[in-house]
C-alpha cells in the first residue's frame, strides 16, 4: 500500500492507480454480489490464470478495498469481500457498465 504522500495528486490518477488495470475491476464486480470464494472468482471472471487472480486481489487487500478471511477448517476455506471503502466503489462500477452498454449499443463496428 502506497503512504499517503506517495499518491498521485490528483484524485483521477490516485482512482487509475487502484483499479485501472484489467482485472480489477472486474474482481470488484464480481464482490459487489457478496463475498466469494477464490474458485468463483475465478469462474467469473474469463481469461484469468490463477497467479494473476491472486495477485490482484493481494494487491486489493493491501490498498484496503478487499478483505481475506481465512477458516480454519480442513480443507482450507478462503472468503474474500469487500470492504466499506471497497463498497463505495459500487457507483464507479455501475457508471462503467452503463457507459460500456451505451458504447456497445451505439457503436456501429460492434456486432450484437
């Protein structure tokens, strides 16, 4: 996790630094449902090997947005949610689906 003085100043670029790769998003999406297990994410999220999954929500968790539980039970049982801060994220996700809707649909070279 970055130290408060090591962000970006402006806003925008502090909110790219968090999320604005690939997969991020897309994590987050999947967690606006409710808390997940790792193979559900994994599942639902198409095209993510294992090892980047899990270093995506690593980094989440550091920057404060996912939590990991882990129970002690046999087998191991791994849950991941988000947190409050990851939560206020749900506005953000839902701008971009309605925006990604709005592409597709009036996008001429877009095939429905």
């Amino acid at each position: 996790m970055l130290k408060k003085e090591e962000l970006p100043p402006c806003p925008v670029a502090t909110a790219v630094n968090l999320i604005g790769n690939k997969w991020k998003p897309l994590i987050i999406r999947d967690l606006l449902n409710g808390t997940q297990r790792y193979k559900y994410l994994q599942y639902g999220i198409k095209g993510i090997s294992p090892k980047v999954l899990t270093e995506n929500l690593k980094q989440l968790e550091q920057d404060g947005l996912v939590k990991r539980e882990v129970f002690a039970e046999v087998p191991l049982r791994v849950e991941y949610s988000l947190t409050d801060l990851g939560e206020q994220m749900r506005p953000v996700i839902s701008a971009l689906a309605e925006w990604g809707n709005t592409y597709k649909n009036s996008y001429k070279g877009y095939n429905k």
